[in-house]
C-alpha cells in the first residue's frame, strides 16, 4: 500500500498553498553558464564551450527558499551576503521570485558565495566555487539573529540550511533553536557531519547516507546496516526524526518508537542531481506545516526530488509536477 495517494497528495498541496516557512542558512549564487563544444583546445586537452548563454538562480539556503516558493508556501530568506555584485544579483532574484528577503550585507568585505557551473549539451563540463568558509563576523551574526527574532513570530516552520559555509553558527543556533522551541515550531535541518551535534533537540534532519556514515562512525552496507545508524542519529541528537536520504535508493524516515519507513527511490532519468536535497527539505516542512504525517511529507518529498532530478541547472517542482508524479507511481 503506497504511503501518499494521489488524493491525499494533492490536498496537501492545496493546503501548502501560503504556509510561512523560515529559511536560514547559507545563502549563495548558482551561475549558469550555458553553451555547446564543437572542438578541444590546442592549448590543452579540455573541450572549447562556446558560450550561448548564462543565468543566475538562488542556490544554498536560497534553493530551499525557492522550492518552498514554487510549491506554493511563503518564504523568508535569513542570510549573509556580501556587498559586492553576486549579492545584488541574489537580492534581483529574490524580488524576481516573490521570496521575502531578510538577508544581511557584510561590511567586512567578506565576498557573496558564487558556484559557476558551465553546461554544455546538457552536461556539468566544470564547476568553479568562489568563496569564504569561516564563521560570520561577530555583527554580521547579530543582526541575523535580529532577523530571525522578528520574523519567527509569523513562521510555520523554520528551515536551517547548513552548506558550511559559515553562516550556521554554533553562537548562532544557541540563540536561534531556544526561540523556535518556546514557540513550538517545527525545525528542519540538512545538516553537515562537522555540525552534527549542534542540531540537538530538532525536529528532523535530513543528512544523505554519507553524512549519516560520518556523524555516526557506522559504515552503511546494507538495510540493517542503515536502521542501527538511523537509531544512533536519533540518540545522538535526541531529534523526533531523521530522513536519511539515499540516492537511487530512495530514502528512509526514522522515528522514534516507530518502525523505519524506507521510501523507494522515483523512477526516472537523472539529468541533475542539483538541489534535490534543497526540494526534499522545503518539501518536509511545507507537508508537516500543512498537516501531514512525517511519512506523508516523505513520500511527497521523494516525488519533488524526483521531479528535480529530471531537470538541467537548480530547478524547483512545482505542484502539477509533484501530483503528476504521484499519479504516475513515482
């Protein structure tokens, strides 16, 4: 028995429709720059892309904000960027998105992270990462947590987008989690194995099987292998839940007191893995938002990543994508 029906799939969607989710995390640039190869270079054996094109799309904290967007909630975008080029170009696509903009502008010259990716008959030829790992300077910090602060109050659910990038504080999540937990609010984080251990007492993580492997110490080799480690990340963190994602493997929900829920993987061709992680997690809060069951939301969120995956560049699903997916078996 599938765990979503269609039915039950697409009123929740309608329900999703202007749900307020807050994202924070860090915020980036995805540049695209598009073109075709008709030859290698003299100079060295790398292919010639003849530029035909380029575009920007949010990326980071800004994808899931995105997602949340084109499935129909309410977002709010907490983040640093820099004052430089590539932050007034993410500020452009906020406005150009509908997404509400709660970012904060550096003065420390720190730079706005940029991944450029150049695509060239539909495939990744390079990727060139510009970008400043540390922490957040100590003003930078605050003014985020100021943000935060006010726009909880009108939040459903809080997402933490963790790149590592150096927006995720550790000073930064002792302030911010203490504030989601006295309202009840749902927290969702796609974490990173360095930070493990800062998202105690959340709602849901979202780590992919490598990540669970490194933030456990377990080596995941088959099923078994998979529900010991999903058991020891919910120890760990004392979370409600943990949604390891698998890759073509689908991914699996455990809950505390629960048996484990394995979602198989949607069957379709992968053109992109970009930003599927970034659907699955908007996807999760927006369902839990709107009343779903955490299974529910995982399966709806398995059709997302599946529609997203089928797609060139950082692309969302949009609702008919999803319910269509659904209804295909997917």
């Amino acid at each position: 028995m599938p765990l979503l029906s269609p039915m039950r799939g697409a009123a929740l969607l309608d329900t999703m429709r202007g749900r307020r989710v807050l994202v924070l995390g860090d915020v980036m640039l995805d540049e695209f720059i598009w073109g075709r190869v008709g030859r290698i270079s003299p100079e060295a054996p790398v292919p010639v892309v003849e530029v035909t094109g380029q575009s920007d799309h949010l990326g980071g904290a800004g994808n899931v904000a995105a997602n949340v967007r084109s499935l129909g909630g309410e977002p709010a975008l907490a983040g640093v960027i820099g004052r430089d080029d590539a932050g007034r170009r993410i500020e452009e696509a906020l406005q150009r998105a509908g997404i509400a903009s709660c970012l904060e502008s550096s003065d420390s010259g720190r730079p706005t992270t940029v991944k450029t990716r150049v695509i060239a008959h539909n495939q990744q030829v390079v990727r060139t990462d510009r970008e400043e790992k540390g922490d957040i300077p100590a003003d930078a910090e605050r003014a985020l947590v100021a943000s935060v602060r006010r726009e909880l109050p009108s939040a459903e659910a809080l997402v933490i987008s963790d790149y590592e990038k150096g927006a995720v504080t550790a000073s930064l999540l002792r302030k911010v989690l203490p504030l989601a937990r006295r309202r009840r609010l749902p927290v969702f984080v796609d974490p990173k194995q360095r930070h493990f251990r800062r998202y105690r007492g959340v709602t849901l993580v979202t780590p992919n099987q490598i990540e669970a492997e490194q933030a456990t110490g377990l080596p995941v080799r088959d099923e078994d292998d998979l529900v010991i480690a999903g058991r020891r990340i919910l120890s760990l963190l004392g979370c409600r839940a943990a949604l390891v994602t698998r890759g073509e493997h689908g991914m699996s929900l455990f809950e505390r007191r629960r048996k484990p829920v394995h979602v198989p993987s949607a069957t379709r061709e992968v053109f992109d893995v970009t930003g599927a992680g970034d659907s699955v997690i908007a996807t999760m809060a927006l369902a839990v938002a709107a009343g779903a069951t955490l299974p529910e939301a995982a399966a709806l969120a398995n059709c997302a990543a599946g529609v997203v995956v089928g797609k060139v560049g950082t692309a969302p699903a949009t609702p008919d994508e999803v319910v269509a997916a659904l209804r295909a078996g997917r």
